[in-house]
C-alpha cells in the first residue's frame, strides 16, 4: 500500500481543536485524522457495503 499525502483546508478553531483532541489520545495529529477517516469509512461501509477499489 502506497503511503499518499493530502492538503486539507481547515479554519483555525477546528484545527486547535483537533490538536487538543489528539494530545489528550496522546497521538499526533496526523494519527489522529487517520482514526477519524477509518471510522467514516467503516460506518459508510457499514450501513452502504465494503468499498471495491477498481485498479
């Protein structure tokens, strides 16, 4: 699996946030965002069915 790298915009209030969030699971916030986007997509294959990556 190919490691991608990604830019996001973020308003200030939710990126402090974010941080907080992170420093209290004791993660990076890189980590952080990464659990956050696997539990959106287990809950989107959840109720939708398993994604099928065509290649």
């Amino acid at each position: 699996m190919a490691i991608k790298s990604v830019s996001i915009r973020i308003d200030s209030e939710m990126l402090d946030k974010l941080h907080v969030v992170s420093d209290y699971e004791g993660r990076s916030l890189n980590s952080q965002i990464l659990i956050l986007i696997r539990q959106a997509i287990e809950e989107y294959e959840n109720k939708h069915g398993k994604i099928n990556i065509k290649k």
